[in-house]
C-alpha cells in the first residue's frame, strides 16, 4: 500500500536489485494500471512481458489472456522467481498476471504495489504493508543527493537545504522535484524559491511541484503540457514526431524534462516510453485549465469528451485551441474544427471510450473541416477514401492514418513540400505519387494489401530514413529502392518474393543499417547483398526456401550485429560468420535442416 507520491515503485525496485541473486528468474512490471488500460490487448501485453521475462519465451503463440494464465500455470511451477507488479488497481489484473500461488515454485516471491488495499484483500494477499513517508534524516540525503549530488551539501547551503525538505513533507516525489530544480542554482535563487514555498500550503504538493515547471523555457513547458494532457504513456520515438512536427526541439525538451524530474523514460520489449508520475500529470492539466475552468474552448488543449462535443457542436472553437485529442462519438461535430484558426495538432480515434468502434459516427466528406494550419494530423480509422478537397495541407509535417479507409492522398494531387513523417498502415491505399512529397523522411505502408504502384521519380525521396513495405504483396517494382541515398531502415517481411529484389545500388557508399526480409520465397541472396556494408541488422526468419549464405556476404557485412535465420532451411553456417566480431545476436530457432555450427563459434 502507498500513500500517493510516497516513493512505492522506487522501494520495489530497490528490494529488487537486493534480492534478485537468490532467484532464478525477475520480472519488474510497472504501470499495470496504466498499461492493461490503454487498449484492448493492454493486459494481453503485460502478460506476454512476464512469460517472456520469467521464462524467456518468445510469447508469439499467447493470442488471449486466457492462453497466457494456462500456459503460466502449466509452466511457472518449475521456476523459483522474483515478480513485481507495480501500481495494481483491479483484481483481474492480478488474476490475469499472477494467479494462484500455486502457480510458483515454493520460494517464489510476489511483490504488488496499490493504492488500493481492497484489490489485495480481494486476491486474498497474505502480507500488505503501509509504506510510510520519509523521515526527516531520509529526506535530507534524497535531496542532498538530487540538488549537491551526494550526501552532504556545501556549508553555506545546509541550512536552505533544510528549509527545503521541512516544506517536502516526506513526499520522496516532492524532495527528488525540488532539489533536480535547486541543483546547480545560486544563494539567491534559493532564496526566492524558498519565499515561493512559504506562499504555498505544504498540502498542496501540486503547487511545489509546479516550480519546475515554471523555472522552463516556453518551448520546453509546451513540450510539458502536451505530455501530460495526451502523450503520456506514448512510444518515445512517436513522442519525438509529434512535437518535431509540432516545430519544437523534441529532443532536448524532453532531455531537460528528464532532467528536471518531471518525466521518466521507461523501456519495455525493447522499446522505450514516455512516461510521468501522476502528480505532475494532473498538475499539467491543472495548468491549462484553471485560467478558465468553465470555458473550455479557451483552453489551449482540450482531451475531455463532453467539453470536446460542446465546444464543436456550438461552433465554439477558438484560435486558444492548439491540441485536440478525441475519441469520436455520435455527439462529436467534427465540422466545428474548421473554427479552430491555429490548431496545431489534432489526434481523432474512431473507437469510443470503451474501445468499441464507432460507424455511427456521420462526417460529410464534402465539407471543410480540417484547418489548413495543421502540422500534426493523426486520424485512426479515418472513414473517407481519400482527405477533404477544401484541405490545403500545406503546413502538414506529420499525417498518420492507420487503418483507414483511404485509396489516396488527394483527388487531382497536391504536393506538399512540408511532409516528412507519413504514415498509412493497413488501410485501403492503391497508389501514391511520392514525387508530390519529395521531402519525406519516414513512410510506412505495412499492411497496405490494397497497394499496386507506388510512382517515385529518379531524385526525389532524397531524404527517406525509414521506409516499411511489409505485407505489401501486390506491389512489383522495388528498383526505386537502390537510389534512395539516406534509406537506413528497410522492411520488405511477408512479400512472398521469390527472387531478391533489385533494390542494391551500384556504389559500396550505402547508408542501410537495418534490412527486414523475413518471410519470402528465396532459394538464395545475391553475393551483392555485401553492399550494404553498414548494416547492424539482417532479418531473414521464416524464409524457408534459403538453405545458405554465401560466404562473400558475411565477409563484408562486417558490422552486423543481428543476423536472424529463424525457420530457414539452412543446413550449415559458414565459418565465416566467426569472423562478425561486433555480432550479439544470432537466432537458429526452428532451423530444422541445420546439421552442424562452426567449430570456431565460441571466438564470437
């Protein structure tokens, strides 16, 4: 049990790193809250997490919760393990995650973190443990080590500092907040934040914590709100292109916000997030919204359904309004958008609160609803064969449309010079003119069953980093491909490709670092495939016609570091592959025709 901002996530992961040598296996799972929320398959992934780190198990087989409690009781029992489930506020999370004991070796250890004592009675949890605020002496050292970087601070600021920790009150939140804010600051600014303190009620931990936020440059508190009003929870990487497109340093903001302790970054499969203490969540909502708490469409962000349906279905929108969030419902008049003059950003999901999908919802397509100052449009599901023809777009820098019902861009074409992030995943593209936007650096096509022709002029896409065709079968000519200068992440998975595409360019000077081909119908690789000299990642699983490697590709490919020949039907490796002196990562599994490894393995 914690007290809110009592430092419960920090205490478990203490215990953790102290105990974890007398287990076979750990497994840290934060925000279980959080997670099993966000979407449909969220307690689906918490699982697959779990089994993965408990068992290292790939996971690929668990389609349904009910899966993964059977395959973990049938499992688990064999295992001593050390497991955290950290901020639980449902028991079917718990029964989902953990199950009975039984399920666990004798000597297994589960630890749970709630701010609801009811949720371990309810799972019937033997031991539950109030965690207690600091002590004085506690407080002391945390802020110590967050303002001076150690233990002791310099003479002339002990007794500051002691003021500082007294208006903390014990919340280890607060003291990390304001000593990150404090570290590195002069006498008198110590002072002036000590006189705001006195101003504010030492119950009020939102107002303490708010002098972080105000010590920020204008850009890094925009970056701030827009965090905590909707990006929170948010894959970094997708966090970094809404507010690049947005026009802001993405970057260093959110470096400065690291380092200020108003966020954290977490990682999970490999992949990292977004993530912020719930105290600084609501104090960033509490900042867009007190100037004008009953007047919704002069806030400068707006997440909350009903006052989202009020605001356009009153045609009330503002040029306050720079971001908008919305799951769409029957209420929503998204016709009233076109009243918003500077909206900047604007994130629509065709799926309700419940994650039902919505149909009902009625848009006419002929109407100008979208403002022409859009930078960031992210539209799931959007419901039209292709964007309103009143849309200039011309101010678009990002555009993501998953699942949409989109044939193509525009009716006629319109060229937008702006765009650098575009993003159609599984929707109903046949054709797209990549010439009309020749400065794109990222494009995503996966799943694009639909897709036949993809027109790119010779010299354009001078730009592209990151362009994924997976899934995309109909489509035939790649060789455009090879003259793509910056390509540095390539996908062609699940093409069904029976020969290796012409997509190697003449030239040795390549920029690829990553190349997904898995799951094509290959016999072999061309030995020209060693071109791709910088490439730190080949993926070639589940292409079962290639039976070897020419040994001239492992000669050259010598900064690869993942090689994946996971299903293939290959019956040697080349000693070759010994001679990869950055390689970490091999994959063999289900290689069923391999006969024998290098004897020289072990030198890797």
């Amino acid at each position: 049990m914690e007290k809110r901002g009592a430092g419960k996530t920090t205490l478990a992961r203490a215990i953790v790193d102290k105990l974890s040598a007398n287990f076979e296996a750990k497994s840290f799972i934060e925000n279980v809250r959080e997670v099993s929320k966000a979407s449909l398959s969220g307690l689906l992934s918490l699982q697959r997490q779990l089994i993965s780190d408990l068992l290292k198990d790939q996971c690929n087989s668990i389609s349904s919760v009910h899966d993964g409690r059977n395959m973990m009781k049938r499992m688990m029992c064999a295992r001593k393990v050390l497991v955290v489930l950290d901020d639980v506020d449902h028991k079917d999370q718990l029964e989902a995650l953990v199950g009975e004991p039984a399920w666990f070796k004798i000597g297994s250890r589960i630890i749970i973190t709630t701010r609801d004592e009811q949720v371990l009675i309810g799972h019937r949890v033997k031991l539950i443990q109030d965690v207690s605020l600091l002590s004085d002496e506690e407080a002391i050292r945390l802020f110590n080590i967050h303002a001076f970087g150690r233990d002791v601070p310099t003479e002339r600021y002990e007794k500051l500092a002691l003021e500082v920790v007294h208006y903390a009150a014990g919340l280890p939140l607060t003291v990390k907040v304001l000593g990150s804010f404090l570290c590195g600051k002069d006498e008198l600014e110590w002072m002036d934040a000590l006189e705001r303190l006195k101003a504010i009620p030492l119950k009020e931990t939102l107002d303490k914590l708010e002098l972080s936020y105000i010590s920020l440059e204008h850009d890094y508190k925009e970056i701030f709100l827009d965090v905590a009003c909707f990006l929170k929870g948010w894959e970094k990487d997708k966090v970094i292109r809404l507010l690049e497109s947005c026009g802001f340093h993405a970057r260093n903001g959110l470096r400065v916000l690291e380092q200020k302790s108003l966020i954290v970054t977490t990682k999970a499969f490999h992949t990292e997030f977004i993530d912020m203490h719930h105290h600084i969540e609501e104090m960033g909502k509490n900042i867009v919204r007190r100037l004008h708490p009953d007047e919704p469409y002069r806030h400068s962000r707006l997440w909350i359904r009903e006052e989202i349906e009020d605001v356009l279905a009153n045609n009330m929108g503002t040029e306050s309004t720079r971001c908008i969030y919305v799951k769409l419902t029957p209420e929503i008049v998204v016709e009233g958008l076109g009243y918003m003059k500077k909206l900047r950003c604007l994130i629509i999901d065709h799926r309700n609160y419940n994650n039902d999908y919505v149909d009902q919802v009625k848009i006419d397509e002929g109407n100008q609803y979208l403002p022409n100052v859009l930078r960031y449009l992210n539209w799931f599901r959007y419901p039209h064969r292709c964007l309103p023809k009143t849309f200039q777009g011309n101010n678009l820098v990002a555009l993501e449309m998953h699942d949409s019902r989109i044939e193509q861009l525009w009716e006629g074409g319109k060229v937008l010079k702006k765009l650098k992030f575009l993003e159609l995943q599984r929707s109903k593209l046949k054709n797209l003119d990549l010439g009309l936007i020749p400065n794109l650096e990222r494009l995503d096509l996966s799943g694009c069953y639909h897709l036949s022709e993809l027109h790119v002029p010779i010299g354009c896409l001078k730009m592209l980093v990151y362009l994924n065709l997976r899934w995309c079968r109909r489509l035939k000519s790649f060789s455009f491909i090879k003259h793509l200068e910056s390509l540095e992440f390539l996908n062609l998975g699940y093409l069904s490709l029976w020969e290796f595409p012409d997509i190697i360019p003449q030239q040795n000077n390549t920029s690829l670092i990553e190349l997904d081909f898995s799951s094509n119908n290959v016999a072999e690789l061309p030995s020209s495939i060693g071109k791709f000299h910088k490439l730190v990642s080949l993926k070639l699983s589940g292409c079962k016609r290639l039976k070897n490697l020419p040994e001239s590709i492992l000669d050259q490919l010598k900064s690869l570091k993942k090689l994946s020949l996971r299903g293939c039907k290959i019956k040697e490796i080349p000693d070759t592959v010994c001679k990869l002196n950055y390689l970490k990562e091999l994959d063999l599994c289900a290689c069923s025709a391999l006969e024998k490894l290098p004897e020289n393995l072990g030198d890797l």
